[in-house]
C-alpha cells in the first residue's frame, strides 16, 4: 500500500508565461477538475469549526478559469521546486498571478499541498488544518479555482484559490 504523506503549509489570504518544467506533468481536467467546485461548495455547506473558530454554513462558489490559471502556474512551480510555498516564480505573489491571469480580486487566498493523490483528500486536509479551512469557510469568497502538477518525486503539488470579483 502506498503512504501518502502530507504536507501542509498555512493558508495565505489578503485584500483589494511560466511552461512546466521536464519533471512535472501538470493534471488538469477531468483528472483535477471535475467537480471540484461542486465538493467544495458541499464543504462550505457544513457549519464547522477551523481550530477553535466556528464557522456558520458559507454559500456555494463557482468555478473560475482565470483562478484555475493562476493555480495552475503555481501548481508548476512548486512541482517544479519541490516546495511548498505562497511565492510564485520570480518572487510572485498571489494577487500578482491573479491579476496576471485576468482576475480583478476584491478578496483573495490561497491554500497549497502536496502529497495528496486526489482533490477529495486535497479538500480534507485543507480542512482539517485550522488556516486553510479558515479560507475555505470564509463566505466573502465566491469563485475558486484548483490545480495540480506532478513533481519529480512523484507527488502531487495542490494549489487552491480562492476569491470574490472586485464588482
């Protein structure tokens, strides 16, 4: 049975032409994809608590290819580095690849992980780590974008983002 070790680092949150390297093949849809806007509305649709903080029920968000770009252009670099990080290629923040990818954000934030062998158990150990559920839980967000890249060593590199338009 093969152990899937994961790696978390916290979640990352603020205010209003990368190619994967030889060693990563980036995944995308259905393999990523596919539904994931719908899991994770199902998670928001849960009262929970994120450490010691309650959340109510947060409404559903929708799926948003520009965000989707941006997760997928950080999905390669870390895949590409082997790290996990909130700093993108060239020092780039978030909001920078937000914007880069056609996304004018209100609220951002941004959830990685690596090690996790499919979206189902990306989204649960993003819950269960108290920041990145804090992101998740938060209802100012309403459109989210998710991607994957394969590293060298073989594991998956999960970049989740999420956002609410600035209109």
């Amino acid at each position: 049975m093969l152990a899937v070790f994961a790696a978390l680092v916290s979640g990352c949150a603020g205010r209003a032409g990368e190619t994967a390297p030889a060693a990563s093949v980036q995944l995308s849809a259905p393999e990523v994809t596919a539904g994931f806007a719908r899991r994770l509305s199902a998670a928001r649709d849960e009262a929970r608590a994120c450490g010691g903080e309650r959340f109510a029920a947060a409404g559903p968000v929708a799926w948003n290819e520009g965000l989707a770009d941006a997760a997928r252009r950080q999905s390669v670099f870390l895949a590409s580095t082997g790290r996990l990080s909130h700093t993108g290629r060239g020092g780039s923040t978030l909001e920078a690849r937000i914007r880069a990818a056609g996304y004018q954000p209100r609220a951002w934030a941004e959830n990685v992980a690596s090690g996790q062998r499919s979206a189902g158990a990306a989204i649960e150990a993003w819950l269960d780590s108290p920041g990145h559920c804090r992101n998740i839980m938060n209802p100012a967000y309403t459109e989210v974008g998710v991607a994957a890249a394969r590293g060298a060593d073989d594991r998956l590199y999960w970049t989740l983002v999420l956002a609410a338009p600035m209109n």
